[in-house]
C-alpha cells in the first residue's frame, strides 16, 4: 500500500531523544522545526480532505454554525412513536436518496452527509439533494474522514442508528484511481466507525457491503457462509476489509453492526456508472452498446435487485438491529454482528437486460459483444436471500421487466425526452 497514504509514526519522532534535544537547542532552530512541522500537517490534512487527484470535491470547507445547526436539528426530528434519528452517509447517491426518503416518510429523522464528488455527473446528486430538501432533509456537504464535522454531528444529535452508504463504488473504475477506495471505503470507513464508537449513547451501524465480496467464488446461489477471500477487484477486497474492520470495532467497542451485501440495484435516479444506465443512454443516441461474454462465450448474469426491495432490506436491517453495548469508546457485553445478502435470486443475462430496454425504448441497441477482460468484473452473482428473509422478513417483489420499466419511464423524464428537450447527458 501506498506510503504517503499514512502519516509518519509518533513513535518515530520520540526514537532518538538525544537529536531531539539537539535540534530544539537554540530557538531560531525549534522555530523551523514549528514551521516545518505546521507544513508537514498542513499537507496531509489537505490530502486527506482530497483523498486522491482525480475525483474532485465540490466543497471542502464544511460550513458549521447557527444556521447550520438548526436544519440539522430541524432534519433529525423524529415523528413518530420510538422512532429513530438516522444519520445517512453517502444520502446524495442512489440508495442514499431512496432510503433517506423512506425512513422521513415513516416519521424518522434524517441527516444526511455526502461530499458530491464527481465520480459520475454531481448535477444527479444536486437534483437528488434539492428532492431530499423538499421533505426536509438536510444534507451536509463533508466528506466522511473529516472527523471534525462527524464530532459536530454526534454533539448536536444522539443519533440512534448510522446507515452508512457512502463508498467509492464501481469494480473497473478501481484500475484507475485506486486510492479512492482506500480514501472513501477505508479511512472514511475507519473515521466514521471511531465517530460510533465514541458516541454516547452509541448508535447501531448498517452499513453497505457489495455482492462482489464472492469474487471468484462459483458455488451458487451465493449464501453469507460461503468464501469471501477471493476478491475479483480492489472494490471487492476494500469491501470485504470493511466486513473485517467493523467486526473488530463490534468486537472491542460492543457496536452493533450489520452489513448487507448488495446484489447490482437498479431502479430510478440510479448510477450512470451501470450497464442498465448506460445503455439506455446509448441506445436513445444510437451509438454502440459494449456487452461482455464470459468464457466459451457465455453470458454475464447478474441478480439484478430493484432499489424499492433494496430500501425494504435497509429499513428492516435498522428496525431489527440490536442496540450498540458500549458508551463513550467502552465495551459493556456482546453486541451483535450480522451479515447479509440483499439480492432478488433471479439472475438474468446481459442480453436478456437489453432486450427488455430495447422494448421499453421502442429502439433497436447496436451491440457490439466482446470477450470480458479481465478487469474486475465476475462472470455471475446469484444471491441466496433465506437468511435476510428469515431475520428481516425481507422478500423481494419487483421482476426485471417491472423495475426497468418504471426505470426508462424516470429516465425519459429526468433527461427531458418526454418533452422534446433533451438535457446533456455526462458521458
Ligand atoms: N448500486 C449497487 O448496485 C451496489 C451494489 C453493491 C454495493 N453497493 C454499495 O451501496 C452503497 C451505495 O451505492 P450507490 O449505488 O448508491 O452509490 P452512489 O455512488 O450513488 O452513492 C455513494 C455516495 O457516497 C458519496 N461519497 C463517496 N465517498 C464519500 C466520502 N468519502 N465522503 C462522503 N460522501 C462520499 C458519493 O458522493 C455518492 O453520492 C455503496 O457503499 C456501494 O458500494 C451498491
């Protein structure tokens, strides 16, 4: 792993007492030393702040103050009985949004945090922001590694769960800028789980893990018990560290803690990032459509899972979680650790997928099959929901042909095709 990554260890510093009193033995000399070493801080927390070069951040001063502090307060009201107050992180991408909007409708508090980084166009997560504002749902502009604004938060509201979404997400994007997972799905992961641990009381962590833990694993349907040390991509492996990390921190600190391994979602006001989206997009244009092939020239299936059934699994996964055990950083007796598969168990081919949005869209796709490369991406996924149905009553209800559907009718609205108009598309 990259060096420049951490900062230099305490340790270090303290080994040689001698040249440290040298150095500080004049005060022009400790004066430069204080110079230095103000740099050396200063440096790293704006990387920390930029995490890596190529995703870009529309803030990085996150404003707090009294105005702040109201619409965070006014956003975290609960209204009903034994409701929660939920801090959602990552609330500007495509299941923040869906869930954030779910828990307000049923009366909970939501706060949400988001850095609007430019992964795909931000112009989507203003437009989702602006929709989350119109119920009331204030969403901070920080990123989850500025522990300063996490301590605010957490001193402002008792939160009483954190359902954590934000990630760096997508596997072949992982090639080119692979520090932005270890920045989001690592450190952020680490600083948002000291945050937790800290807190009194504590809240319970539902968190996002991905399908893509089963990597290399061709054992189907894939059940929770299954291996998960093969990862097919760095997305993969920064996702089942995470699986790892928080274990440890329900281990030493009582979190409770559970994560959910998604199974590909799609639906409206999804990621443009996905096969299902771009497509869409091509098609509608008439340009060219890639579709991969596994080996001997099978095809890729994945257990596509509407966004409707996913918030469903999300929302059971907060109802259902035990109570964190600790205060204040400290253990008081076991808290739970759970983890599960949200998929719909149905897998359906990528010829098939554009089939359906080729019907949808009244347009033929001009398809272009090529032999999958080898950058991250598995052949299949199937998910084995028994557990989830068990423990969260979670049963999915919406077939492919249904969820795409009501996903192009979103699309041909957003993007203006209803009305002749067409809005620019980020490519
Ligand atoms: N959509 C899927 O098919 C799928 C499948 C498996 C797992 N997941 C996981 O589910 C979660 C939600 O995925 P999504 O599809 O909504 O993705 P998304 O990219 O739409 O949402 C993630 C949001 O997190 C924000 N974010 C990223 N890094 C951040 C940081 N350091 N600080 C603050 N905000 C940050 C992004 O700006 C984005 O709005 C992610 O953890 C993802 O890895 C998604």
């Amino acid at each position: 792993m990259d060096e420049e990554l951490f900062p230099s260890t305490p340790g270090k510093i303290k080994s040689d007492r001698r040249t440290f009193h040298r150095c500080f033995a004049s005060t022009s000399t400790m004066f430069l030393w204080a110079l230095f070493l103000i740099a050396l801080t200063a440096s790293y927390l704006s990387f920390i702040a930029t995490g890596n070069h190529h995703i870009h951040h529309t803030s990085h001063r996150s404003v707090t103050g009294p105005h702040w502090e109201k619409r965070v307060v006014s956003s975290s009201q609960i209204h009903r009985k034994n409701g929660f107050s939920v801090l959602v992180t990552g609330a500007a991408g495509f299941v923040g949004t869906h869930v954030s909007l779910a828990l307000k409708k049923r009366g909970d508090g939501v706060v949400g945090i988001d850095n609007f980084n430019d992964y795909y166009d931000p112009a989507l997560k203003k437009a989702r922001r602006k929709m989350l504002e119109s119920k009331n749902i204030f969403i901070i502009n920080a990123d989850i590694n500025d522990q300063n604004v996490l301590a605010k938060l957490f001193e402002i509201v008792a939160f009483t769960h954190v359902m954590h979404l934000a990630a760096q997400a997508g596997v072949r994007y992982a090639m080119e800028n692979p520090k932005s997972y270890v920045h989001s799905n690592i450190a952020g992961l680490v600083t948002l789980l000291e945050q937790c641990k800290s807190a009194d009381p504590q809240p319970a962590v539902v968190w996002a893990s991905s399908s893509s833990v089963y990597g290399l694993n061709d054992k189907v349907p894939f059940s929770e018990s299954d291996r998960t040390d093969q990862p097919a991509s760095l997305y993969a492996a920064t996702k089942k560290a995470g699986e790892e990390i928080t274990h440890t921190y329900n281990h030493i600190y009582g979190l409770s803690i559970t994560g959910l391994r998604f199974f590909t979602v799609y639906g409206p006001w999804g990621r443009p990032d996905m096969a299902y989206f771009s497509f869409t997009k091509n098609i509608l244009k008439g340009k060219p459509i890639t579709v991969y092939r596994g080996k001997n020239g099978v095809d890729l299936a994945r257990d596509f899972t509407y966004i409707d059934d996913i918030v469903k699994g999300c929302v059971g996964s907060l109802d259902t979680a035990g109570k964190s055990t600790g205060s204040g950083g400290k253990k008081k007796g076991p808290a739970p650790y759970r983890i599960f598969n949200l998929g719909n168990t149905s897998p359906v081919t990528v010829p098939t997928l554009v089939s359906i949005l080729e019907k949808n869209l009244k347009m033929k796709a001009k398809k272009n099959v090529v032999d999958m490369p080898g950058n991250g991406d598995v052949p299949f996924t199937h998910a084995n929901i028994s557990l989830a149905q068990r423990e969260l009553g979670y049963k999915p209800t919406t077939d492919l042909p249904t969820g795409l559907r009501k996903f192009v009718k979103w699309y041909l609205w957003y993007y203006g095709y209803e009305q002749g108009k067409v809005k620019s598309v980020k490519s």
